[in-house]
C-alpha cells in the first residue's frame, strides 16, 4: 500500500511538472504574438468597467470600439507615411 501511495505521488508530480512546463511555453508564445483585436476590446472593456462602475457595458463597447478604431486609423496612416524599401 506504501509503494502504491509513492508511485501515485510521483505521477502526479510528474504530470503537474509537464503541466507547468507547457504553461510556460505558452506563456512565452503569447508574450510573443500581438493580441487579437477581440481580446484588446475585451481588456479595454474590462479595464473601463473595473475604473468605473457606473459605466455600462454598452458605454465600454462603444467607448472601446471607439478607441481601438482611432489606433488602428493611428497605425494605418503610419505604415502608410514610412517610405517603402527599395
């Protein structure tokens, strides 16, 4: 019974330590990659509700929208400006 309690503990150890490990490599991936433009307006709206709570969701999305909109404008016109290389 001993040796059984032993080995059930060391696999789960085990599984817990691959677990973290591709936590972690995840985590890096993500760190990497730009977020999607659903997350950014799920943060913002998050962010915005969270200051303010008298802010209603509808006013968040909107608010939001209205701000992711004018960085991707922001963006555009400064990808646009840069000469292109020859």
């Amino acid at each position: 019974m001993n040796f059984r309690r032993i080995v059930a503990a060391a696999c789960g150890t085990a599984i817990l330590g691959l677990g973290l490990l591709a936590d972690g490599a995840s985590a890096a991936d993500a760190s990497s990659r730009p977020l999607s433009a659903k997350r950014q307006l799920v943060m913002c709206m998050t962010r915005r509700m969270y200051d303010s709570r008298t802010l209603s969701y509808n006013d968040a999305t909107k608010l939001c929208k209205e701000q992711l909109a004018a960085q991707r404008v922001t963006l555009a016109q400064s990808v646009l400006a840069r000469p292109m290389a020859p």
